[in-house]
C-alpha cells in the first residue's frame, strides 16, 4: 500500500499543485491540514484525516499503520505517508474525492477521457473510494451508450476495456471500430503499452469479421433475383432483373449477377461503400441507404416502363429483408464478441 522510505533517502520535498499544497489557493490555507500524501516521484499532497477517512475506509487503516511505524517520516509536524503513484494520477484521485471547493480542483470531463483514466480507476479501487470509482464507472457506462463517444477512439476504448476488464465497454468498441475510418497501425493512445498483443489482434480480426460477413450477407441479397413476402403469397420478381428496360434505362449484361438494369449495379455500389462506413448495423440507417437514389439513377428509372412503376415499391422490400438479415447476423456477432472476449 505504501513505500518504505527512510527519512535519510527520501527526496526533497515539494509540494504537489493546488488545492494541495499549502500557497493561498490551496485547501491548507482555509482549513489547515495534517496528513501529507507523497506521491512515487516526489510531490506531497497536504490533505485531511477525516477527509480520506470519510471517502474511503482504506486510509483508516493505513494511519494506524503509519502511526505505529517507528521509521515514519514527518514534515512540518505532519506525518508522511508514500504512496505508488505519480504525482499526476494522486492529484487527479484527490480532486475527484474532494468535496468541489476550488476552482484548481480538476472535474471529471465526460467528452475527454483523461491520459491517466486507467492509473486513476486502479488506484480508486486500491484505495477504496468507492464515490470515485462509481463515477468512473458512470463516465465509462455513458460512453457504452453513446455512439458518437465510442466512435472518437474505439481502439482506445478497446484497450482501456480490456485492461480494467469491463466487457460492455470492450464490446461496444468492437462495434464501434466496425464502422471506424481511423487506421489503427497508426494510432497512438496512452494504454497502448498496457494491452497485449493478443488482445490488439483480436479486435482487429474481430472488426475484419463483421465487415466481411456483413458485406457477404448483402451480397447475398443484392443477388437474389425474386422474393416472397409471405408463404400465401406467390413469388415476385425484381423489377431491375427483368429483361426488358426501356428509355435511358438499358440493360447491362456483364453485371455480378447477369443481365440486369443499368442503374442496379451502380446503386449496389454505392450502397457497399456507405453502408461500410455506417457499420454495425442500425435498422434505420441500412432502409435510409437502401431507398435512397442518386438522382442520375431516379431519372433512369423514371425513363422506363418496367422500373418505374415498382421500383420504389420493391426497394423498400429490398430493404426490409436487407435490415432483417443484418440484425440476424449483427444479433449473432454479438454473441461471438462475447465468445472471443471471454477466451
């Protein structure tokens, strides 16, 4: 819990940044303290007794520990105790356990998880500050909620799931890296010396899988050539695999799937790069793309007898069954994340 460190080796002292230290904007000068808190590499923090004792039971224990220690350090009539961590990763803990007071007192940050997240959740568990962790654990529940939080640093993320072991985050970043633009060979975060190996290229084949199985469970629709709404009803169809266009509405016959209308595979085309950059899944966004026509398109269509009559009709079609295999597949690609995270 603490280091040993004789009074003859310990380095100077100097105190840590408010409201910790002891100038006029410190928590020492409204309220004096008694407890100095010295950081690894060398910072005392200048704190309160009944403070850390009301927000955690840890430091109880610790000062009938410190105060039986006949090697104790002292400074200015107060006892020092050392502690493991940095300087920065202590003030940031302090602040949080706090009561807010001061306006040098850092806040938790919703949009900016902090380069020293990771140290600072640890040492709240080391610690027991219960009210720190669970305000972490609240900033780390809101980014599993919200997308466009996931989707600023979903690798980051990732790592930082992994390394605290909270698999809702871990995930969510899965999920999240899907549909990302970011290179992760590029990338650069503080936790990245803290992840294994194992666990990078397990997120990347992971992201690599639903990308692929995604596009393979489209391609597969896009190809097929009729459909059925329900098991009374007789077969249709597509209007765009008909082998009669009319207008500027021609026929192309070296398209994946045979001959069919012009403006067909151009759309798939479009549709297999926006739906890429809009992964995984969501209902909505995969009928919105679906339907939705380049106006060079519209016209193709509206020049010809054999489209355009059906054509918005069965896009719509096209979507229903396209959203309703992506869930399928989404629902059990979640269920693989799951598998691969616990191994």
């Amino acid at each position: 819990m603490s280091v040993p460190v004789s009074a003859a080796n310990a380095p100077p002292p100097q105190d840590a940044p408010a409201p910790f230290s002891t100038g006029a904007d410190s928590f020492h000068a409204t309220n004096p303290t008694d407890l100095i808190l010295r950081s690894v590499d060398g910072f005392d923090f200048h704190v309160h007794k009944d403070v850390l004792q009301f927000a955690s039971s840890c430091f109880k224990d610790m000062f009938v520990v410190s105060n039986g220690d006949a090697e104790h350090i002292v400074r200015d009539g107060k006892p020092v105790i050392v502690l493991t961590e940095r300087m920065s990763v202590l003030h940031k803990l302090f602040c949080y356990a706090y009561p807010s007071r001061s306006s040098t007192q850092a806040q938790v940050d919703i949009n900016y998880l902090d380069s020293d997240f990771v140290h600072i959740y640890r040492a709240a568990d080391k610690y027991n500050f219960v009210y720190v962790e669970k305000m972490l654990e609240d900033v780390i529940h809101r980014y599993v909620q919200t997308p466009f939080l996931l989707c600023l640093n979903p690798y980051r993320l990732f790592a930082i799931g992994r390394i605290l072991q909270l698999p809702a985050l871990c995930k969510a970043s899965v999920l999240s890296a899907v549909g990302s633009v970011q290179d992760p060979l590029t990338l650069s975060f503080p936790e990245m010396p803290l992840i294994s190996w194992t666990d990078a290229q397990k997120l990347l084949r992971l992201v690599d899988q639903y990308r692929a199985g995604a596009r393979a469970k489209l391609d597969t629709i896009f190809g097929a050539k009729a459909y059925q709404l329900s098991s009374t009803q007789p077969g249709k169809r597509f209007v765009w695999f008909l082998d009669e266009h009319s207008g500027s509405c021609s026929v192309n016959t070296q398209s994946e799937w045979g001959p069919c209308a012009e403006w067909f595979p151009l759309h798939v085309a479009k549709l297999r790069k926006t739906l890429s950059t809009s992964l995984p899944h969501q209902d909505v966004v995969t009928r919105a793309h679906i339907q939705e026509l380049d106006s060079s398109h519209r016209a193709m269509i509206n020049s010809c007898h054999q489209c355009s009559p059906l054509v918005t009709e069965q896009l719509k079609v096209l979507s229903d069954i396209s959203a309703a295999a992506l869930a399928q597949f989404h629902q059990a690609f979640e269920q693989q994340i799951d598998a691969h995270l616990a191994g």
